[in-house]
C-alpha cells in the first residue's frame, strides 16, 4: 500500500500527532543551531555610529569628536574606518555620558529613588495582532536605549522564547519556566527562572506547554481557598527582582483566561495591540468588555481596586496607503481619542522576513535588506517605542 494512503486506511491517531510534533521539533532545532553556527545561539550584531548616536541622544559629531579627543575608548574599525559598536561598548559610552555631559540623568532614563517597576502588558482577544513582535521590539528597544528590561512569556505556546533562540519543547520540557513561579505546588523563585540573553541588559523568563495547566490548577485552587490567589500570585513573584528592573514587560496569551487575569493584576500599564479591521475592532470590543467584568470580580476577591498608570491601543499591521484600514483607524482614534498612540506599527516585509529567522530589525543585518524597507520598518518600530517611552517616563512623574 502506498504510504500516502496509511492514514486514510488506518486513521490518524494521537501517536502519529505526537510523531509529528517530535520531527518537527528535531528539524526545528536542526535549523536553529545551523542559523546561528557556530555558537549554536543567538548573538547580536554591532551597531553603526548612526545608530548609536540616536540611542544615546548625541549628535554623530559629538561622538565622533569624543573619540578623537580620547575621551571615548576606540572600538572596532572597518576596512573605510567606520566605527560599530557592541552593546555593551555602548553602554560603557552612556556611563561615561552620565559622568561628564551636561544633563547626566538624561543618558540614564531608567528608575530613580521613589520610581516604582513598571509593568506592561501586551494584551488582545485574539492572535494575528502581533502581540509577540510589539513585545519583543519594545524590550530590544528599550535595552538598547539603557533601560533594565525583563520580558515574561506567559502564552503556553512560547512564541517570544522561541524568538529568544530557546527551544523551549526540548529545553525546558522539565521545567525551568514562569509556570515553576506561578504554580500553586513547589513553587520556586522568579529568580530561578530568569534567563539571561544575548541582549545586554534584556533577560526573560521562558514560557512552555505546561503553563497551560495553571489554568487548571487556578480553578482547583480558587474551589480550596488556596492562598495567595491567582490574582496575586505574579505580582509576589515580581517583589523578589523588582530592584534588578526598571521595565517588565508581559507577553499575554491571546484569550482572557487566568493566566492574562495574573498579568492584568500585577500590571501598571496596558498595551492592547489592534489590527484596524471591523473584525479585529469588535473583538476587541468584547475584550474589553469581559475584562472589565472580570477584573471587578478580581478586585472583590483581593479586596483591593485593580488601576494602571495607563492603557493604550496600539495600531498593528497597518498600511497607510489601505484607504479601510486608514478609516478604520480613524474611527478608532474618534471614539477612544488619547488613548490611541499616534505612531502606528507599520505592517513591513522587513519585520516579516526578520521573524522568518526568529530575528527582529534591531538583530538583522541592514545590509541584507532594501535601505528604504528596513528604514521604513526601524522608523515606524523606534516611533512606537519612544512615544510608548514618554508615556512611562510620564508614569514616574517626567516629561
């Protein structure tokens, strides 16, 4: 009989499921260590004087002048005497900034005495918004730009860890993820579960299949009085690291179950990303609607009110040259008015063919792209990143 036909003869069942899922897992693991040979991880690229002077707020001029006056210590030069930077060259440049410019504070945007952790989460209804990519360029983003950042993966499905460079169906099929810090049984510290990544100060903390039974256990929990409760739980979590962090930032699963309750509560900022379509528009409608149901529910169990610094709405996917989709966002912008960011996520082939390699603008070579497409994308990622920014520094009583 032809091995084609096998299933239709025999049926497929959750063996052959589980075969399927364990050579995709091998070939997947084949391509990743052949991507980033020969560390066999993730590393990140050097950043060109042009970029480097943007993050740091100084003029090309500035930087170059700092250089020649010994000032700045001398990093890799190419063959036309371009200088590119690590990002931990740059940070050494930010510290010497902070000692000797004009406005010291400003080279170190992060917490200052009496400045609580923000903490962000990325939140939709449904999948397809980009939630993973908001995310994981904001955090990269704000790395970059001097900011402590820890991002937590808290979809079961583990998209941003596996962005990270992680396979997390083989190395963390034992454990080792936000789901060991949340659990209800042999809880461990956040601590024990924080990985550092090949991005100066970016670490995370993994997510994995078996976060999926914190939805369970919550319900079980909840019917036995388990203290505390699940609504409490990541923010106790967060009490042991906070001083390590300036910004944390939550990659919610695309449904309001308790596991997106568990970030809400312990949140102090919400980002909702929506792609401007009736579709997308509505089903965040009812999102909104059943969380705010919920989350009143949550305040009468914690007994305490449950309150964000802010909330935004965050445009994904968006092409403006898409005339219903420009309404769509303008209908958006009339009805929720301020809380919509005015700098929308472009939808960009740039963006697209970086995830392809599990890599985003800030990781890709810029060489390997069209200047204009992978421009475009930077400029639209980097405007979404500051005015998000100057929300937080708002936050912490700045502007």
């Amino acid at each position: 009989m032809d091995d084609r036909n096998v299933g239709y003869a025999q049926g497929i069942g959750s063996s052959d499921i589980g075969t399927f899922a364990d050579n995709l897992a091998e070939s997947l693991d084949r391509q990743m260590k052949i991507a980033f040979e020969p560390e066999e991880r993730k590393a990140l690229r050097r950043f060109s004087s042009t970029e480097v002077a943007g993050l740091l707020r100084v003029s090309t001029s500035n930087l170059r002048n700092r250089h020649k006056d010994g000032s700045f210590p001398e990093v890799h030069t190419d063959n036309r005497g371009h200088r590119f930077y690590t990002a931990q060259e740059m940070d050494e440049l930010r510290n010497i900034l902070e000692r000797t410019g004009k406005n010291a504070e400003s080279y170190r945007p992060g917490r200052r005495d009496g400045d609580r952790l923000q903490v962000l989460s990325v939140v939709n209804f449904k999948g397809g918004s980009s939630k993973t990519t908001a995310t994981i360029h904001l955090a990269q983003r704000y790395a970059l730009r001097g900011y402590r950042v820890l991002v937590l993966d808290l979809d079961p499905q583990a998209s941003l860890t596996t962005f990270f460079g992680f396979r997390p169906e083989l190395e963390f099929a034992e454990g080792g993820t936000i789901y060991d810090a949340l659990r209800y049984e042999d809880q461990v510290p956040l601590s024990d579960v924080i990985q550092k990544t090949y991005f100066h100060k970016l670490d995370m903390v993994p997510a994995g299949l078996m976060l999926s039974e914190y939805e369970t256990e919550t319900a079980n929990a909840l019917a036995r009085r388990m203290q505390p409760i699940f609504a409490e739980r990541l923010a106790l979590a967060l009490e042991e690291v906070e001083a390590n962090y300036d910004i944390v930032l939550i990659d919610c699963p695309p449904q309001l179950g308790f596991l997106t309750l568990t970030a809400l509560a312990a949140s102090t900022g919400l980002l909702v990303t929506v792609v401007p379509g009736m579709l997308d528009i509505a089903s965040m409608s009812q999102f909104l609607k059943l969380a705010s149901e919920t989350v009143k529910a949550v305040e009468e169990a914690i007994g305490r009110r449950v309150t964000w610094d802010f909330v935004k709405f965050l445009i994904t996917r968006y092409e403006p040259s898409d005339g219903p989709q420009t309404q769509m966002a303008g209908y958006l912008r009339s009805i929720l008015a301020g809380q919509v960011m005015t700098e929308p996520m472009l939808k960009s082939t740039a963006i697209s063919d970086a995830g392809m390699t599990q890599q985003t603008v800030y990781e890709v070579d810029p060489g390997q792209f069209i200047r204009k497409t992978i421009d475009r994308a930077l400029t639209s990622v980097n405007g979404v990143a500051d005015e998000l920014e100057q929300t937080i520094q708002m936050a912490w009583g700045r502007r």
